[in-house]
C-alpha cells in the first residue's frame, strides 16, 4: 500500500461576477430573511472581489455602500 501524498492543488482566479446591487441584494434576500445578514453578505461578496457592481453603483467601493 502506498502512502498518500499532500499536492497542492491551484484553483485559477476568476473573473468578479457583473452585477447590480439590486440583483445582489434580491438574490441574497431569497435565501435569508435577516436584513443585517443580507448586508454583511453583499459587503463581503464586493470586498473578496467575487462580484462587482454595475449599472447605477458600478463606481461605488464597499465603504461607500456600508
């Protein structure tokens, strides 16, 4: 039996997703009904750079919208 070796393994960056604050907010607002959770989650999704506003806030950082 061979012992298992550690690799690691790299996950390549992706693209932000493109989208509108209200698109955001609505889909985060489907899944939680809690208004600071909704909040803390699109901050968080903008700071990470895994979405990136368009549309009417596309200028706007994420210390602009808390």
């Amino acid at each position: 039996m061979r012992a298992a070796t550690s690799q690691s393994i790299e996950i390549p960056a992706s693209e932000p997703i493109s989208v509108t604050l209200l698109e955001v907010v609505r889909a985060v607002g489907d899944v939680t009904s809690n208004d600071h959770e909704v909040v803390a989650t699109v901050l968080h999704l903008l700071v990470s750079g895994k979405i990136k506003l368009r549309g009417n806030f596309r200028d706007s950082s994420a210390s602009d919208l808390s």
